[in-house]
C-alpha cells in the first residue's frame, strides 16, 4: 500500500502542529530574503562615526585651516581618506587600531571639516598637509592607512617623503586617470555622489560651495595622478597594495602595475568587497590593516597571527 500524507482538516490542527507550520513559513522566508539581499560588494553601508576625543583641532597649514582628531597611544598611525570623504569614514577602524597605535585622521584640504584655498587641488599640495601636521603633532615618522585618493598620497610620501613613513597600506588607488573605469553607470558610486554632497553641505565651513569643490576634484582626477614606473620602483618603505575583488572604480590592471613596479611590496585582494571595502566588511579590512601593521614591525609588539596575512 502507498504510503500517504494526511492533512488535518480545518478546525483540527494541534498548537504543536501551528508552531510547526509558522516556524517553516519563517524559515521560508528568511532564506527567500537572504537569497535576494545584495552581495556586500553592491552595498554601500551608513558612514559611521568617529569616537569621541579630546585631541582634536585644526592646523593652518598653506592657506588651508585642517581638521585633525587623535587616538590612543603608541606608533602613529595616519589614515587618509578617499576623494570627496572626510574621516568619519574610518569610524570602524578608527576603535579597534587606537588599542594598540596612536591613530590620526584628517580631512584633507577642501574636504570635510579641512577648508582649501583658490589654488587648484593636487595630490603633492595634499601630500605636503600631512607632512605638515605631522610637523604639528610632533610625529617624526608614521604609518600612512591610505583609501583611494588616501592612498594615492601614501604613494606621494612615500615616494617624495620616505624618511618619514614606517610603512604604507594603499587601498584603491591608481597611477594614472587612465586607471580609472567610467563611472557615469555606476550605481554605487551614483549613491556615494548624493551622500558626500550631504556629508559636505553637513561638515563644511562652505556648504554652498560643494558643486565648486567637485569641479576642482573632477579636474584633478582628469589629469592626476601620474606616477610612473621609475617613481613607482623609488619606493623603498613597506608597502602593501590592496584592493577589493569586487574592485569598481579601479582597474585591477592598474592595481597590478603598481604593485609589480614598487620593489618588494605585497598584494592584497580582499574577498568579496568593492572599493569600498571598509564599509562593507569593516572587520576584514581591520584585521589586514593589522596585519600589515604588525607584521612590519610598527606597533608596541607584534601580532601572534601576523604571518598569517593574505598579501603575497
């Protein structure tokens, strides 16, 4: 005889029996909803805040009034932020490095809480405001975390400055405007457009001033940077070259040009992540970003797992 399934008729199902049934609905559900949630590289999280300190100000520096902020103790460790940002974006970072490293953020000029001057914005003006509040801060030499246009002045320094890096993790940047994809269909960096907008109108000293500030950083991005081969392999501190797998402003060939032309440096492609990676999975980029650091000998002592570390 077949076997059968009887289904209890209308009235006669048991309390057991409706937990049971509304449990795989929710479960239903639930996998329905995982199945259709964006991969992490298509989303672009909430910018997070930075911690509270008291270390924190601004420095005139060149006709140019920069915002800094301080944490914790230790090696200094200076995070740059990418194109049109401000440093809260390192919110996530920012918590768990400052437990072993003195960590410094700063707008870079014209950006966020940082004003500019009406001279046209470059990578070595912005390169030479680090320098200077390091000066400031009484920092003779430090570790640069770098994110796009971060990154690209970490490649500054280190090229122009390297007495005064202990290392540098440059994620996301490029060597030239031709390492750029066009991002006129980008949907992720669409909404990045709308958020810096708001988070400059929010931040800035100027807020109607914003579509200016994009002119000036649309006119830079058109014909910087312009790092060539022999700039490149001038690079002696430790490098690591990051990058997301999911990589959509970048062109990883650009990526592995510069990483093959610096002597010795390491790279690093993050799973699962686009360029803005640490956003995306803050823990990932921490935890490498730890790595780096530990691994080249900057900090109070070194990681028990910093061997272990992704870059090759």
């Amino acid at each position: 005889m077949a076997n059968s399934i009887s289904v209890p008729r209308e009235g006669h199902w048991s309390l057991g029996a409706n937990v049971l049934f509304y449990l795989l609905i929710i479960a239903i559900l639930s996998i329905s909803n995982a199945t259709a949630a964006e991969p992490k590289w298509q989303t672009l999280p909430d910018t997070p805040e930075l911690p509270e300190t008291t270390q924190k100000g601004f420095v005139t520096v060149d006709g140019a009034r920069i915002w800094y902020a301080a944490y914790g103790s230790g090696d200094p460790v200076i995070m740059l932020h990418g194109g049109l940002a401000n440093s809260n974006y390192w919110g996530h970072q920012v918590r768990e490095l400052a437990k072993s490293f003195r960590i410094i953020v700063m707008d870079s000029r014209g950006h966020g809480r940082s004003t500019r001057d009406n001279r046209p914005l470059t990578y070595d003006l912005m390169a030479s405001d680090v320098i200077a509040l390091m000066k400031h801060l009484n920092a003779s030499k430090a570790a640069i975390i770098g994110w796009s246009d971060g990154a690209i002045i970490g490649l500054k320094l280190a090229i122009r400055n390297p007495d005064q890096l202990s290392g540098l993790f440059a994620f996301g940047a490029n060597s030239h405007p031709s390492g750029l994809y066009d991002l006129s269909d980008s949907k992720i960096f669409e909404r990045y457009l709308k958020r810096a907008r708001k988070e400059y109108e929010t931040l800035s000293s100027t807020p109607g001033e914003y579509d200016d500030f994009l002119r000036q950083m649309s006119a830079m991005w058109a014909s910087q940077p312009d790092l060539a081969d022999k700039d490149l392999r001038s690079i002696k501190v430790p490098v690591w070259i990051a990058d997301g797998d999911h990589e959509e402003v970048i062109r990883r060939k650009d990526t592995l040009f510069i990483a093959d032309s610096i002597p010795a440096s390491g790279l690093l492609l993050q799973p699962e992540v686009s360029h803005f990676s640490f956003l995306q999975d803050p823990h990932q980029f921490t935890d490498d970003v730890l790595c780096f650091l530990q691994a080249r000998g900057v900090g109070k002592k070194a990681s028990s797992n910093a061997g272990s570390c992704r870059a090759n």
